[in-house]
C-alpha cells in the first residue's frame, strides 16, 4: 500500500529539497559569522551565562557537549549543553546559539506554555515517531486498515511535536536577540549577525514541520482517510 509512488514523490519531494536548502544555508550563515568576532571578546558560554544572570536565572548548569551544533537546554537536569564550537567560541554565530539555548532556559523559568507542552510530547513523539511505521507496515502487508489509521494516529503526535516546536523555537529565538543587546553582550549592528544564524536555523523547524505534515498527508491519502479510495 505505501512505497515509493508518484503520490509520495508529489507530496514529499518539495519538503526534502526544503529541508536540505535549510540545513545548508544554517551550516553557510553559521559558518561566515564564525568569523566574525564579538567586540565584547565573550564566549559562547560566557554569553548565556550573562544573558542567564540578566534574567535571574541562576540554577542552569552550562556544559561543553561534543558534536557539531549539537547545542540544546534539558529542562529535565536545567542545563545547556553548547558544541565545542559554540562553547568556547567569540564569534557572532556562537553567541547567537548560545544566547538561544539560554533563551529556551528563560522560558523554562518563566513557565512558557508552549515550551512545557513540548516537553510533554517529547515521550509520546519518539514513540509515535518508530512505532507509526512498524504498525503502518504491518497493516499493509496484512491489509488491516485498523492497525494502519492506529499508525497514522502515533505518527500525529510526532507532527504536533513539530508545530508546538515551531513557537518555542521562534520565542527564544526573539528573547534571544532582544536581549544579547540589553545584556551588553552585543552591539546592535553585531545583533543583526547574531540574529541571522537563528532566523537561518529557524528554517530548519520550518522544514521539518512542513515534511512531517506533508508526511502524515500521504498516509491520510493512500489509507482512503482523504479523498475515500484506499490503494
């Protein structure tokens, strides 16, 4: 029932071009404001420990994690774990994922709605996210459409994850670059370089929302849900 078909091709294949256009300009944006040093000579670290501080926020650990922007805030331990390349870094471009991970510790301080849903999805979206194909699968081989709509039922939580993901990401990117600013972190014309690594990473939640509802779309279509012909 599901494959690899003209549907599947017509629906997805916009989204991947997206997405890998996405993750190239954030990997280009990041890389020549890498360059660019902050006149104030702080790290990235330093950055978020002072942004952190402005606020009152002062029971987040920040901690040097390995893998190329593979920066993020646990909610769970209240940490933020930046890259090598942001840790250590007084580039613009680190700053500017510094200062937005610890604006995702701010909302979590701050109770931000949409950030404590996130977190919530975060169990049933991994689960969703495998167990959807396994009972996709299985109710195609064995042409059960009961064990296919339960499928595309786990795989709605994994596209809810991704547009609840959409306004955390976007607020903390915006509470980002007020605030390096007010902070002393930056000038406001290194804001605007600072910013456009964050409004280029923003593309990639974009795109990943985008693909996940496209994604959900196609089953809704092959299982005969939309359009009432089931293949």
């Amino acid at each position: 029932m599901f494959g690899l078909d003209s549907v599947y091709i017509m629906l997805m294949a916009p989204a991947l071009v997206l997405a890998g256009i996405a993750t190239l300009v954030t990997r280009l944006t990041f890389n020549k404001y890498a360059k660019k040093m902050a006149s104030s000579g702080m790290t990235g670290a330093q950055a978020a420990g002072r942004l952190l501080a402005a606020q009152g926020v002062r029971d987040v650990n920040i901690e040097e994690v390995q893998g190329f922007l593979s920066d993020h805030y646990d909610p769970r331990t209240r940490t933020l774990r930046l890259s090598p390349e942001v840790y250590a870094s007084q580039s613009l471009s680190a700053i500017g994922v510094a200062c937005h991970e610890a604006g995702h510790a701010i909302q979590h301080s701050k109770s931000y709605a949409p950030l404590a849903l996130r977190s919530a999805l975060v169990p049933v979206a991994q689960f969703g996210s495998y167990g959807s194909y396994i009972l996709i699968f299985l109710g195609s081989i064995m042409a059960s459409l009961g064990l296919i709509k339960i499928g595309i039922v786990l795989f709605s939580a994994t596209v809810l994850f991704t547009l609840v993901t959409l306004p955390v990401e976007w607020n903390a990117s915006a509470r980002a670059k007020l605030m390096m600013v007010s902070a002393g972190i930056v000038t406001r014309s290194e804001q605007r370089h600072a910013g456009a690594v964050l409004n280029a990473a923003f593309m990639t939640y974009l795109a990943a929302a985008l693909t996940a509802l496209l994604q959900l779309l196609y089953y809704l279509i092959r299982s005969g849900i939309i359009g009432g012909r089931r293949d």
